[in-house]
C-alpha cells in the first residue's frame, strides 16, 4: 500500500480591527464566527476610547472573546482617524467599523 501524506491547507490568519466607537458590541458572535469562514481570528483587537462610559457594552465581551482593547483617545470627531496594522504575522485584516480610521487607504 502506497501511503502519501496529502498538503494540509494551511488556515489564513486574520487580524480583526474593531473601531469600538463606530461598531455595537451586540455584532461580536456574527463577526468572528464570518471572520471563521475565512480563516483564523489571530489577532483580535478593539480601538476606542476606554475611559468613556459609552464602551461598557464592548467590556463585558472583551475578555470572553479574546479581544485586546487599545486606548485610543478622541482627538478629532467627525474626521478620519488613522491608526496603523504593523502586525505582519497575519495574511489579511478583517476590519470591523470605519476602516479608515484604523488602516489608512482602506475606505
């Protein structure tokens, strides 16, 4: 018998972006399990600005979904913000609210 050990197709890794300002945390479930779809949820972080109360939703998911929060203050309102994706262990972003305001050049 001829055994040959067939290529396992390697999984995309995904970073997942949330704009925790511009998106409900109620989204979370559907998010990642689309974003499974595709590949793996590697990374998972959450941009917003923390020591405002209107993020309490997006705190009480973000530890039972492995989600990183990142403070980012309110500089600006009604204006793009740019944030950066320097995470060069993943295949593709998955972003999740103004893509804009977290990866320059995507609108």
């Amino acid at each position: 018998m001829d055994y040959q050990s067939h290529p396992i197709e390697r999984q995309k890794k995904l970073a997942v972006l949330i704009d925790a300002d511009n998106a409900q945390a109620s989204i979370i479930k559907n998010l990642l399990d689309e974003v499974a779809k595709y590949g793996v949820a590697s990374v998972k972080r959450i941009y917003g600005n923390w020591t405002t109360s209107q993020l309490q939703p997006w705190k009480d998911v973000l530890l039972s979904n492995s989600i990183i929060p990142v403070q980012q203050f309110t500089y600006t309102t009604k204006k793009k913000c740019n944030g950066q994706c320097a995470d060069h262990r993943c295949d593709g972003p998955a972003p999740c609210g103004k893509p804009g305001r977290l990866l320059p050049g995507i609108e």
